[in-house]
C-alpha cells in the first residue's frame, strides 16, 4: 500500500512538473527563518518584577491556623507580621523608566525590585494603579541613561491571525519568549476587554509583554483558561489601548478615572440590523443612555445606530468598549451613527464619569439589623468602581461590620452590594431608603453582582 500511494506522488509530479515546481532553499536566510532580530530588540526591555509584601496574622503558638479556621469567633490573640515574597513580569515602555505591568504584581507590595535581563537591579515605585483593568504604571526610581525600552503600537491594527511573541519570566526560570498567533482580537471576559493568543502564558508571565512582528508592544499578558494552572493555548493578553490613558489619566485626588459617553450599547446583529431596515449593515445600537450623558446632551438618542467612531469602524460591542477605553479624558470624539436610515454625525467631548448624584455617605445607626452599615447613592463613577453597568441605579453598600456581614460563617451583606428595594419598594436614593426605615424594613432585594437575593431581615 505504501508503494502505491508513493506511485501516485511521484506520477502527480511528472504529469504536473511544469505546472508545479519545488524550490530548493540556497540561502542562509531561507533556511533560517527566525524571530531573533525581534527578540534582540525586545528582551532587554523585558523585566522581572520581584515584590516583598508585608502581612499580618494572629499568633497562635499551640495550634495551626487550619485548626482555628474551623472557630472564627475565637480569640485572635497577638498579631505577627510576615514578610511574603511574589514574582512578575514588566515591560519598559520608555526611556525615562516606566514600566508597565499588571495591577495583581505589585500591589500592597512594601519594595519592588525592577531585575533586567542583563541583571542589573533597579528600584521602582507604584505611580498608577489601575484594580479594575489589572494593570500599573511603575516608576523605575535609580533611574539609569542607557535604559532599554519598547515601543508602543496600536491595538487598532491588530487582526486574528497576526502572528505575535510572548516575553515573561514564567515559574521564575529566567526570561523566556514563546511564539503564537492572535486568536481573537477582542474577546469579552467577566466584563473586560482582552486580546487572546495561543502562545503560551505561564504563571510568571503576567505583566510580560505581547510583542507583534514590528517589535511593538501590543498588549500585556494577563491570564490563561486552564483547569491544570499551566497553558493550554488559551491565554489572555490586556490591549495597548488600555494602557495608553494610564500615562496621563491620574488625576490630581490620585483617583484614575478613564472616559465615559454615558451610553449602553448592543452588538447589531442581522435580526436587530434587519428590524431597524439596516440589512448587512455593522455596529452596535444604543439601549440606554444615563440622563448625565455627554453624548445625549449633544444630540445621541435610543435606538441610534453607531457606526465609527473617529473614523475608526465599530462592529461589535466589544470593539466599541475598547475604542472608548483608549480615548482620553476631555477630547473632542466624533461618532458617525445611522438614525432611521440617514448618517449623521456627532461630536462631543468625553467626561470621566459622573459623580452625580452626590454619594451621602452614611452610616445606619439605632436598633436596626442593619445597624452599623455604611450605604450611598449609586453614582456612574461608583458603579463602575465596583464592576456594574454605568446605568445602574440605587443604593450601594460601602462597608458592612462583621456583626451585620456574615451568619454561621456566610456572608450576608458585602461591600459593593446594591439595595434595589425594601419591602417591594424601589430603592433609589440614601434619602428614600432611610425613609422606608422609619416604618420598619422586613425584606431587602440586593444586587451581587448579576445576582439578584432576597434577604429576610429578623428583628430583635
């Protein structure tokens, strides 16, 4: 059988020889193909990120901490601090020593030590620190002249397909690169923005640099989906357009903020292109809009149609949140939107995001089971601290006394809770809430996360 199938190869060559003809490699360059001219211009741009931490816990000299775990109402006794260590990736991305790396590296670190690849130690500091996005600016602080670094490209160009290179120190080993493809371009996950690739991303690797085939810095690993902890080919990088806002969004209080148009949009699919007489037209259609809105103070309504924005073509939700993430706070933005078959166009200036209404913060007080409970009014800009939809609307819980949180061990009440209503009565502002108090409250509805639960409250 192998002769045979060996037969109808070499008679496929002859009777095809002059319609197909194998060359034979007679350069260096077409035997060696590589990607090392890139990696001598990236890696030594690359760093290790090596943090101290300190931590305290209750000394407890007869017995482990497994042993104690099981009573959380004991004694905690006298408090110890220890001093923890952790390791990451980062990347230089100019010359006057800013380094880029993810938020979950350094933070609460007490040192941070910046290691080259050529092993020079540097000493760096925490300038920005972005949670929500994972992501931190460090300042390298014995800055040095001849500092390596790596220039910044566009998340806008990149494409599935692109092929791209992964630099790291993963499991601490030594600076290692592993090559890949871009799986997907935008890909939603929980609610960030993230690029995939399938070159491998190891713990270690985060905060390391996605380089494309210019030498570019496109996106920093974050993740992998893995039920093991190791890769299988499925790893998650935070695009540059993230981290771009970064460098000058700090604002003065030292909150970061990043920009906002006030909007909630859907991905036009064909059946909702089809029902707004926009067959195989591309975009995403406006759902909502915050009465604060920059955009609906210049004219955007529901159910407008956006197409671009600057120009830049907007074909999924995805790609509008991260058009927006890498917008800066204060710039004119123009978005081209089709409304009832017509182009129009808009141009307004983005805001960070609203503060409105005032927080009033304040604390439960008296005989209530909820004594004790800190709470304020939902603003755009809390709502988005804490992961909910801009749109979002009633009273958030801020802190919650041990006393008040947890029954039998189970947390109750979290920070970052909404109350959505008492009694079957919509909750929207502290005002209301503490109005409804006054007559007595039984039953709460809370909002953790995309959960809703009732919660039965038992007075004394």
């Amino acid at each position: 059988m192998h002769q045979i199938s060996r037969l109808i190869v070499i008679l496929f060559y002859v009777i095809c020889g002059q319609a197909y003809s194998v060359k034979t490699p007679i350069s260096r360059e077409e035997i060696t193909l590589s990607f090392a001219p890139i990696v001598k211009k990236v890696a030594p741009a690359v760093v290790s990120i090596y943090t101290a931490h300190i931590t305290e816990r209750p000394f407890r000299p007869l017995f482990g901490d497994d042993f104690f775990n099981n009573f959380p109402n004991y004694p905690q006794g006298p408090m110890r601090k220890e001093l923890s260590k952790s390791m990451g990736s980062g990347v230089i991305i100019s010359k006057d020593g800013i380094v880029i790396t993810c938020a979950h590296v350094v933070q609460n670190a007490k040192i941070i030590e910046i290691r080259l690849s050529d092993n020079r130690q540097l000493k760096g500091k925490v300038t920005v620190l972005d949670e929500k996005n994972d992501l931190a600016v460090i300042k390298i602080l014995n800055f040095e002249e001849d500092i390596p670094f790596v220039p910044v490209g566009q998340s806008s160009t990149v494409e599935a397909g692109d092929l791209v290179l992964a630099f790291g120190n993963p499991f601490g080993i030594g600076h290692t690169v592993t090559s890949g493809i871009i799986s997907a371009a935008t890909r939603t996950v929980g609610d960030r923005v993230l690029m995939q690739t399938d070159s491998a991303i190891n713990p270690g690797n985060s905060g390391g640099a996605l380089i494309n085939m210019k030498g570019e810095l496109i996106g920093i690993p974050n993740a992998i989906l893995s039920r093991t902890g190791t890769n299988l080919g499925i790893g998650f990088a935070i695009p540059i357009s993230v981290i771009t806002p970064l460098l000058s969004a700090k604002t003065a209080d030292g909150n970061l903020n990043r920009a906002w148009d006030g909007l909630k949009v859907e991905t036009l699919d064909p059946d909702k292109a089809e029902s707004f007489g926009l067959k195989d037209q591309k975009g995403v259609f406006v759902s909502a809009i915050h009465q604060s809105s920059p955009a609906k103070a210049a004219g955007l309504q529901v159910s407008d149609v956006i197409i671009k924005i600057n120009d830049y073509p907007i074909e999924s939700e995805e790609v509008y949140r991260l058009k927006l993430l890498e917008t800066e706070i204060n710039k004119d933005v123009t978005y081209l939107i089709k409304r009832k078959g017509e182009d129009k166009t808009i141009t307004f200036k983005i805001i960070a995001p609203s503060d409105s209404p005032k927080a009033e913060e304040t604390v439960i007080s008296g005989g209530s089971p909820l004594s004790g409970i800190k709470i304020a009014n939902l603003s755009p800009a809390l709502a988005l601290k804490y992961g909910f939809d801009s749109l979002q609307t009633g009273v958030i819980i801020l802190a919650a006394p041990e006393r008040t949180s947890s029954l039998f061990g189970m947390p109750i009440f979290q920070p970052g809770d909404i109350i959505e209503e008492a009694d079957g009565e919509k909750v929207n502002s502290v005002k209301k809430f503490l109005a409804l108090m006054k007559d007595g409250i039984n039953r709460l509805t809370l909002r953790q996360g995309d959960q809703r639960i009732d919660i039965q409250l038992l007075h004394r």
